[in-house]
C-alpha cells in the first residue's frame, strides 16, 4: 500500500506542482512491479549550445578540436549537474550506483524508488527522467560457418565495391583509426592481431574487462569487414579499436551505449583513466537499434562525434521490405549514415529495411554488400563465418570512410558523406515498391537512399 502510495505521489506532484520533468510511463510499470527502478535523470540544460561554439572556431589540428569539444562538455556538464548531484549527495546512500554523462547531459542511477523520483520531478534543472532501456543487436538474418584460414583473395563486397584501385592508389585506410560499438572483438584473430591500435584501444562498458574479448561473435565478424586482412576487410591498413556495448546476448542499456559513446568521442585507457581525445577513430561502425524506431537518445552523442568529424554509421535494419520500418538510431533525424544491404547480384537483400523513417526522411542514405559476407569468427583464431544482414554492411561503409579519410585526412564529415552519396553508383534495379511516395527510379530513394556504395568513385573520382 506505501508503494503504490508512493507512485501515486509522483504523478501527483507533476500534475499539481507543474514540475517541468516528463516521466517515462514505463518508469511507472517499473515501479508498480520491482519497486526500484535504473533511471536516466536529462538535465535541463541541452548540448546543442555548447556544441554550436565550434563552427566559430578553427583548429590546427583534429585532436585539438576534439579536445576542445570534450573539455566544453566536461564543463558544461560539471556545472549543470552540480546542483542535482548535491541534492543526490543527502539523500541516497554513498554506496549508490550513479554515473554522470558530459557528452547527453544526463546522470545514471541505479535502483531508484518512487519518492526519489518524484523529487527529481519536481526540480527545475530536470526535464525529463527516462528508464534505462535495453536496446539489442540487429541480429543476423543467417549465420553459418564458413572455409577457414587465410585465403588472399577480394570477398564479393569487396571487388564490388572495387577496393583494390583505391589501395593501388595508395590508400588502404592507412593512418586511420576505425572503431566498432558492438559486442567485443577476440583480437588474437590471424586477421585482427597486427593491427589492434597499440593503445586507447579497448573499453568495456558492459562487464569492465581489460582486455578484449567477444562473447557473442557479431563484434569480431563487423571488424574484420572494416579492416581484417586477408581479403575480407575494406581498409586493411587501419587500426581498430572497440567499445563493448552489448552482452553475449546482444543487448545493452542505454547507459552502456552512452558511455561507449562517449568513450569514442575522447578515448581513455580500459579502465576508464586518462583520456585523449587524440586517439579517436575517423568512423564508428554500429549495427545495433531499438526494433520499432522512434527514438532519439543516441542524438546528442551522434551530434557530438559529427563535430568532431567522426562519422556514425548504423545498420538500417532488417526488418524489410515493409516500408518505413526501421530501427533507432538509423532513423535519426541528425546526421548520420544509415545504411541498406544488398546481394552480390547487385539486388536489394530481402531483409533491408526500407524508409522513409518516422520523421519523413529518406532512408537508407546509402546501400553497401550484406548478403553472406564472409568474415572473422570468434570461434578461433583461424575460423571464419558468413552472415547476412545490415549489420553486415554498415561495416563496408565504414571501411570506405577510413579510406576517404586516409586519402585525405582534413576531410570533414560534410565533406565524407558527400563524397559517399557522390560516388555511389545508381545500379539497384526497383522493387516497385516506391516507399515514401518515391519512385525508386530517383536517386535518393528509400530503398537504397543515394545507391550502391563504390570506393573507387568516392575516393578516386
């Protein structure tokens, strides 16, 4: 009876007291079944201001601005949640589980009760308290072992997309760091062990381990398509470096994938110690979302790498043909790269996800090799399996992106996706399905966005 009474009072105190927080109606099942729940506390004081000082500045050098972007929001975030964490500070215990966030303006906690909640409703500088929503792996539609070892042959993606005239050119991702939000990476692998990054190379967000590991697969198998050797990565010559966002389940809370998020935007050692923005990655690759689409948390993290000229790529989906339906984040309304799949006979793959998103926008931007794409396995340092899906290639753009970048390594986000729609190339033959009122005959379309990804075109041309 005081549980209930307790939620009761907290919708109570937002309707008479006028508290200017929004409440997530699942927070309120939560409570009525566990009496505890991990909530996502917004700050009333967005980003977007902060982030809107670095188109007024120029700098000498990539890391510096993302230094500048980092300590900005380490600031901003400092001051704005000061308040708030004191208030936390008298009436939770020390051994509470609560972590801040400068890159969304958000603070974690963990197990919090009714009454707790409704005193964060009804502050001015909350706007708004969230669950801690598990989002989950764009699992692929097939998986299945594949011939073993080394083989020094082009996958089908690979030659489609013509890598070798870009490499020919002298450019292999060479001088680039490329990075994966997924489920980890076994990076003793004969394709991935000489060219992990040395160092700033590793965070753990799920489980807080020092040293790569990937017990689900999925993690391994996307970066050997950005960079494995061996023939099955687009930019051999890059460094990776990886953040674990998910479970050997596939599924991770939104705090998990912000704090890799922000680990992207300014690298530190595992175990979360001194950072340096210097040794962020040029792309990061994500093949993960939330089954129905609709949701924004990821923006201001999304926002955040885009000003530091890290470009966000994410799977669409894999849940075609019917249209317009797609996962969060591919269905952002910031920028970003959403990505479709197509089959070696240049067809769209059965599965892709097909626009427009939910805001009315074209969606994929671009369509990339995804049907039975061969890559490492996590099963052993020599095995290699096929798998089918977007999140198979979200990773061939990727790998395009550290080409661009190593071609060119002042080339701004602006500058690299345009380069990629440029180049792409209008060979997908139509569906019929003209979702979105457009005729997939136009270009961008809402099957293939801007058309078939071509390193060669983008990079060369």
């Amino acid at each position: 009876m005081l549980k209930l009474s307790l939620i009761l009072c907290v919708v109570v105190a937002i309707q008479v007291f006028g508290a200017p927080a929004t409440i997530s109606p699942n927070i309120l099942k939560s409570l009525n079944s566990e009496g505890t729940v991990d909530v996502l506390v917004t700050v009333a004081s967005p980003i977007r201001q902060v982030l809107s000082t670095v188109k007024t500045r120029s700098f000498a050098t990539r890391g510096q601005r993302l230094t500048y972007i980092a300590n900005a929001l380490k600031a901003h975030a400092a001051a704005t949640q000061e308040p708030i964490l004191e208030f936390l500070s008298k009436v939770v215990p020390a051994s509470a589980e609560i972590k801040t966030f400068w890159i969304t303006n958000k603070i974690f906690i963990k197990n919090a009760d009714a009454g707790l909640i409704q005193a964060l409703a009804a502050r001015a500088d909350v706007s708004a308290i969230t669950e801690n929503r598990k989002y989950e792996l764009i699992q692929p539609v097939e998986a299945k072992p594949a011939k073993s070892n080394i083989q020094n042959e082009l996958e089908w993606g690979l030659l489609l997309i013509e890598v070798q005239k870009v490499w020919d050119a002298g450019f292999n991702g060479n001088g680039t760091r490329v990075g994966g939000l997924d489920t980890g990476v076994r990076h003793t692998r004969e394709s991935l062990v000489n060219i992990f990054a040395p160092d700033y190379n590793w965070f753990d967000a799920v489980g807080g381990l020092k040293t790569p590991s990937d017990p689900n697969g999925h993690g391994t198998h996307i970066t050997g398509t950005i960079v494995g050797a061996g023939g099955i990565g687009v930019a051999p010559g890059a460094e990776w470096v990886h953040c674990r966002g998910m479970n050997a389940g596939g599924s991770g809370t939104e705090a998990q994938f912000l704090a890799c998020g922000e680990w992207f935007a300014c690298p530190t050692l595992p175990d979360g110690s001194e950072p340096n923005c210097e040794k962020a990655p040029v792309v990061v690759s994500n093949s993960w979302g939330y089954y129905g689409g609709g949701k924004d948390f990821m923006d201001d993290v999304i926002e955040t790498w885009v000003a530091g000229n890290i470009v966000p790529v994410f799977g669409n989906g894999n849940e075609g043909p019917t249209c317009g339906f797609l996962r969060s984040p591919a269905d952002s309304g910031v920028a970003l790269v959403a990505v479709g799949a197509i089959t070696i006979d240049e067809e769209i793959s059965y599965f892709s996800s097909f626009g427009p998103s939910y805001l009315g926008q074209i969606k994929p931007n671009i369509a990339a090799p995804g049907s039975e794409v061969r890559s490492a396995s996590s099963s052993a340092d020599d095995a290699y399996a096929t798998y089918s899906g977007t999140s198979m290639a979200a990773p061939h753009v990727a790998g395009v992106v550290s080409l661009l970048v190593s071609s060119n390594p002042d080339y701004t986000y602006e500058e690299i996706t345009k380069r990629l729609y440029s180049g792409a190339t209008h060979t997908i033959p139509s569906t019929g399905r003209n979702c979105g009122g457009i005729s997939e005959e136009t270009y961008p379309n809402n099957h293939v966005g801007h058309g078939r990804l071509s390193a060669s075109a983008s990079v060369l041309g």
